[in-house]
C-alpha cells in the first residue's frame, strides 16, 4: 500500500510512461489481484471479479442492477438472517419498483427453512433471490447451495452475500449455484476497508449502477460492457487494491495455520461461554458451522450496561442488533439486541481466557459489578 501511494498517482492503461510497474505497481497488482480472486472463488474467468468499495457498494450493484430489469409484481424472496446492506437496498427497491419481498424463516435447528423455501418457490417463483452465506449476528454458516438450487431451476436469479464467510471457509459460486457473490476485502481476508468484490457469473446481464470514466472507448456514449470495465466507472482505489493484493496472497500462500488457531479459539470461546450460568449463547448447535462470531447476554443485565462493563474491563466488543434488525424477531433479543464477541487467529489462548473470565465475574456478581466500575 505504500508503494502504491508513495508512486506515481497514474493509472496503468490510462496514462502514458508508466508501463514500468516500478512507476506504476498498481497494473500488476490489479491482475493479481483478479487472478488470486478467481482462485478464492474458484471460477474460471478472472475479469468476472469487479472491484468495488466494498461488500455494501456491491450489494447495492447487485440488487439495484438485477431489482430494476424485474417487472411489476416480481417477486424477491431474502431472508431474516440479512444484515441492512441487503434489507435496505431492497426496500429501496420496493419504494421505486412494485416487487414484492418475501423474508424467509428459520427452522427447528436454526437453519433457514429449507422446506419453507421449497413450497414459497413452487406457490410463488421468484426472479431474485438473495441469501447470506454466514450470519454477522450469530455466525452461523447456512447451507445455500441447495436452495439455490432449487431457485435456479425456478429461473430465478441468486445473490450470495459472503461478506462473513469469505477466508473463513470455502465460497464458490459454481457449487453454490451463485450467479453474484458479494464481500468486502476488511473481514475475514484481512484486507483494509474501502475495497470489495462482486463476482458476476458469465450469461448474467446487468446494468452498471455507477458509469463514467474507464480509460476505454472514451468516443462510446455508453459505458462500455464487457467485465469488469462494466463495474468499475471511476479511478481505482489504487492503495486499498495493493493492500487486499497482498491479503490475498498472504490467504494462499500463508494462513493455514492461522485459520486452524481461528477455528481453535472461536470453538474454545463458544465451549466457555455455553458453559457459564447465567449467559445465554444464541444459536448454538453441537455440530453447527460457525464462522467466529458468537452473539450472546446476560440474564438481568442489559446488553448496554454489559458493553460497558466488559470495555471497562479491556474486552472489546460490538452490542445491539448489528445492523441486522430482522435477526433478533427470530432470536427473541429484539429490541435491545445482543452482546457480540469476535475471535481472530491473531488471538491467544490467554486472550480468550481472560474474556471468558471477565465474563463469569459478570454473569455471577450482577449486584456488585455496576458499583465495582464507578469506583
Ligand atoms: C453480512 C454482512 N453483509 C454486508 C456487510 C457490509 O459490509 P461493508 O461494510 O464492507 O460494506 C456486512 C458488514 O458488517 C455484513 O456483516
């Protein structure tokens, strides 16, 4: 990233002398880049990866490109599990085109409810379809790729946001029967913020929601079309595409052991907290997939005071709905929400200790732990 902004401010393809990448790394970074992405996802054609500023820029694209080709009346089935950079675009939709959304449940186990699905898709088939792969409430990782299945053969079109799963486990959109996956550089690739992708799958069209300049066909009146021109109008955030480069890279070539510390700790985490009286885990199987996110509170104290009370003790933690209001009707923790604990391979078994100490002190002392902070 410091190369990047410490060269020329140019624009391989666009600006003249710079087909020296000591002038101007960010051409063979871009290439790279695609290539390494075509690699995570396990597709064939590199340039269907379009860079974007993120997993919200790409959802927005996805949902607005595909919600604005669909007829009156079509019908759009997500479901509750959705953060709002997909409830929201759609009920932006909804405000402009008369679709109608549908927001799929969870069965007895949690999951989302594969049987709800099947009968909502022969009663009424939809033209989108549009899941999260993993839930950023409760981390749980949902089995998608049969009901895409079952919406493809329907001819609906399906839009995958990974933006919890990627790094963390296996996203490929040709066995999930993806047409569009969506995930931002920052989470789980540990890439920095302000960069995503939106893999669009070869024989889906699309109209760009940004146009603009490209450095190509600049006599053409429309932007041009083809990938992933299409789905980059304006200048490239040059750094933030060296940066997930060299995430990318690092996610090849390096992280295997990192990943398996993740999944050790994240286990560890889930195990102690399930274990604690008084703190109530949500969503919580023996034998569930879970990226490392774990959403729990406390009984008697509010999910508020405990984010307060944990800081004050050195945890770091996210409280409330976790932009994903519809979650927590079906979790029972509306309106307050929940208290969400992060694990990353970068922690130690210390670490998680010590949280899960701080929590038990929290759990069985609720009289005494407001005035132990005061003072
Ligand atoms: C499931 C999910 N989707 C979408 C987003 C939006 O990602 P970004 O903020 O990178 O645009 C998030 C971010 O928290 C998320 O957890």
């Amino acid at each position: 990233m410091t190369e990047v902004l410490q060269a020329m401010p140019a624009v391989m393809g666009r600006t003249h002398g710079v087909s020296d990448p000591t002038r101007c790394p960010l051409g063979p970074l871009v290439q790279e880049c695609r290539e390494r992405l075509a690699t995570l996802l396990d597709v064939d054609d590199m340039h269907h990866n379009a860079l974007t500023a993120g997993a919200t820029a790409a959802l927005n694209q996805a949902i607005w490109g595909i919600g604005l080709t669909l007829p009156p009346g079509a019908h759009i089935i997500t479901s509750v599990a959705e953060h709002n950079a997909v409830l929201r675009p759609l009920r932006h939709l909804q405000r402009h085109r008369q679709v109608r959304v549908t927001y799929l449940g969870f069965d007895a186990t949690g999951a989302l409810d594969a049987g709800a699905f099947s009968r909502l898709v022969a009663d009424d088939p939809p033209a989108l379809v549009v899941f999260t792969h993993a839930s950023n409430v409760t981390g749980r990782v949902y089995a998608i790729g049969p009901l895409f299945e079952r919406a493809k053969a329907v001819g609906a079109i399906t839009v995958l946001d990974a933006s919890q799963a990627i790094g963390h486990r296996p996203v490929h959109p040709r066995a999930l029967q993806a047409d569009l996956v969506a995930f931002p550089a920052h989470k789980g690739l540990l890439g920095p913020a302000g960069v995503g992708v939106l893999y669009m799958a070869p024989g889906i069209d699309m109209e760009p929601l940004l146009v603009g300049g490209t450095g190509e066909d600049s006599d053409a009146v429309f932007h041009p079309m083809a990938m992933p021109a299409r789905l980059e109008a304006g200048t490239p955030n040059s750094p933030g595409i060296a940066g997930f480069t060299a995430a990318l890279r690092w996610q090849e070539q390096d992280s295997e052991a990192y990943r398996h510390r993740e999944r050790e700790l994240a286990a560890s985490l889930r195990a102690g907290l399930r274990a604690i009286p008084g703190v109530r885990l949500y969503d919580d199987l023996p034998d569930g997939e879970y990226v490392p996110v774990v959403s729990f509170t406390f009984d008697g104290l509010s999910v508020e005071e405990a984010g307060h009370q944990l800081a004050a003790r050195g945890i770091v933690c996210r409280t409330g709905l976790h932009c994903a209001p519809l979650m927590h009707n079906a979790l029972g923790t509306a309106p307050e929400g929940t208290i969400r604990f992060s694990v990353s391979g970068c922690m130690t078994h210390e670490e998680i200790k010590q949280a899960l100490g701080v929590v038990t002190d929290l759990a069985i002392r609720p009289a005494i732990r407001s005035q132990e902070v005061e003072r």
